[in-house]
C-alpha cells in the first residue's frame, strides 16, 4: 500500500532518534526520544534524513507564537535534505535513492515524510548539507525579491536580518541584480553582510535606523524591503518604502505582531505590502514556484548560489543551537545532523 518495494536500509517498525516538543518553554522543551519511522501516505515520500535545518519558524513554535503551529507535544523541525527510501500511492518509484530538499514535519529525526509535489532534487556534486536552504532561504529570497518584489538594476533594497540563512540568499540575489543592498544586522555581524556584497550595513537598534536609510536613498526611501523582523521594524520597513511603488515583501514576524491601518496606506503611507509564506507560495502559486526554481537552476549555474556552509551540529545538540538563534548570537544557516 504504502510502495515500499525498493527501499534503501530501512524497516517498518524500527526506533529512531528524535528531538520532541514537550512543552511551549523555547529549547527548554526539547527532550531527544526513541521514536517509529513514519508510514508514508498518497503522494508523498520518506526521507532518511542527512541533515536537518534550524530556523527561526522552529523558534516560534518552541513558543507557541508561530500562526498555526503544532501542539505540544510534536516532533520538532520542518526541513531537511536526505534520500528518499520509500514512496507513497501516486509517486513515481523512481524518487527512491534521489537525494532531495524539503519540508516536512518532525524532520529533526533519523526520517521525515514529505510531499512528493514539494521537494526538490539535490544539485549534482553536492553534499547534503551543501543543499540545506535551498529551499527555505534561496527560494524564499527569490520569490520574494524576483517573483514578487521584480528587483531591477538602480533599485534599494532594504535586507532585514541579513546574516541569516534567508538575508544573506537575500543581499546575493539583490546584488546580482543590480541593486543597491542596505542590510540590517547586530554589530558584530556587520562585516559577514558585507562580505556577500552589501553596499551599506546598519544596526537595526540604532535610534537614529530610519534617517540613515533615508540619507542613503537621498530621501525617496527605498524600492523593496524583505521584512522578516515584526513587530515596531514592520511599522519602520513601511515608512521606509518609497511612495505609491515601494514593496515591503512581509515573510516573517520574529518581533510579534504590528498593524498599519487603511488609512495609513492610503494617505501616510501609500505602499505596496506584500505578504509571502513559502510554503502557501508553493500550494497557492504553483507556476509562480516553478518559475523561481528555473530561477534559482540558473543561479547555481552561473554561481551566484554556491553550495552552502552551514554549522552543523549534532541531533543531541538541538535545544543549545535553538537557544543560540533565538538569542540572536548565530550567523548563517544552521543544521542538526541525526
């Protein structure tokens, strides 16, 4: 039922390891357990994971903050790379032994299932942990600033938390582009942003953030900002947007909820805000999806997107890397190893 047929090491009714979700106390909840490899139901495959990303989104759900997130308790994590060992109804056998890039629940385990429609093959020559973000960061990154930002040469774009997994895919891509990238970053991460290109850093806690943007647009503010930080730096991205063409492309809210009226953006503010969740992205505008993926092909090709160097940790060491990011002390993408 399930087309395990050809599979690779793996048995029904085996015990694993597994980061589990016991309580809503951030990394405090986390507890490593023994737990089932997960059946594999109509279109979708099992995964023995190589690595597994840790991102921001798994700080939100450790909290109970994150819009639709699981109940405790849960296996945490949502993304991975690894190779398919088995396929459910309506996949095509021919996935099994192909290493790929994905989402899924529970992926901080040995194995995690995900949608076959979802997942997308490893580029040849690269390791698993090269592969890790390819997904969540580049393909987030472009959607927003190619797909729906339409980033051109001369434009500003404004790169919040660009010394993470997504803003640093961000300040490449916007630079590649043609465009004037000002990142955003805690001090000590400043010279890793300007590494990959950026042409201003600023910290985003400085009393004085919005009137340097402005002094560095020369007052017209800026043509695209990829908002991930929430809260009070939402209201800020919005003031800071150039009138009536500026985007704010709106793919997080690490800082909590913020509001702008409709009376704002008709008359203080009058811009363009665009929310993108990736994985809706994917569901909703399937065409838009493989547009960026044919995309982002391209950008490995001519080595804009070089294979990545996350920080690997081991799967024990899960609730120290995700009380570090929720710190704010990490830089780059970041991965458990099961």
């Amino acid at each position: 039922m399930y087309g395990w047929g050809r599979t690779v090491g793996v048995g029904k009714g085996w015990v694993v390891r597994g980061l589990e979700q016991v309580e809503l106390t951030g990394a405090a909840g986390l507890r490593v357990v023994e737990v089932g490899v997960p059946s594999v139901g109509v279109g979708e495959v099992l995964v023995r994971v190589g690595v597994a990303g840790v991102n921001f989104a798994d700080v939100m759900q450790a909290r109970g903050t994150y819009e639709g997130g699981p109940r405790v308790p849960y296996l945490a994590g949502f993304e991975a790379v690894g190779e398919v060992v088995a396929v459910g109804d309506g996949v095509d056998a021919g996935w099994v032994g192909e290493r790929v890039v994905g989402t899924g629940a529970g992926a901080f385990a040995e194995f995690v299932v995900m949608r076959a429609d979802e997942v997308v093959r490893v580029p040849d020559g690269w390791r698993d942990e090269e592969a890790l973000g390819l997904v969540l960061n580049w393909a987030t990154a472009l959607v927003s600033l190619w797909g729906l930002g339409r980033v051109k040469a001369r434009d500003f774009v404004l790169v919040h938390a660009a010394a993470g997994g997504v803003g640093q895919a961000a300040v490449r891509i916007a630079k590649y582009y043609g465009a004037t990238v000002i990142g955003t970053a805690s001090v000590g991460k400043h010279e890793v942003v300007r590494r990959l290109g950026a042409d201003h850093v600023i910290h985003y806690r400085d009393a004085d953030f919005t009137q340097q943007v402005l002094r560095l647009t020369g007052g017209r503010g800026v043509d695209v900002v990829l908002e991930s930080v929430g809260g009070e730096m939402f209201r800020r991205s919005v003031e800071l947007a150039r009138r009536v063409t500026g985007k704010v492309i709106v793919i997080g809210a690490a800082g909590g909820e913020a509001v702008v009226s409709n009376l704002e953006l008709n008359f203080k503010h009058p811009v363009q805000v665009i929310g993108q969740h990736l994985p809706t992205t994917m569901r909703e505008a399937p065409a838009l999806f493989a547009e960026t993926m044919g995309e982002l092909r391209r950008l490995i090709e001519v080595g804009v997107y070089p294979p990545g160097t996350p920080t690997v940790y081991d799967l024990a060491d899960g609730p120290k890397v995700l009380a570090e990011l929720e710190a704010g002390v990490t830089v780059g993408k970041l991965a458990l190893r099961p």
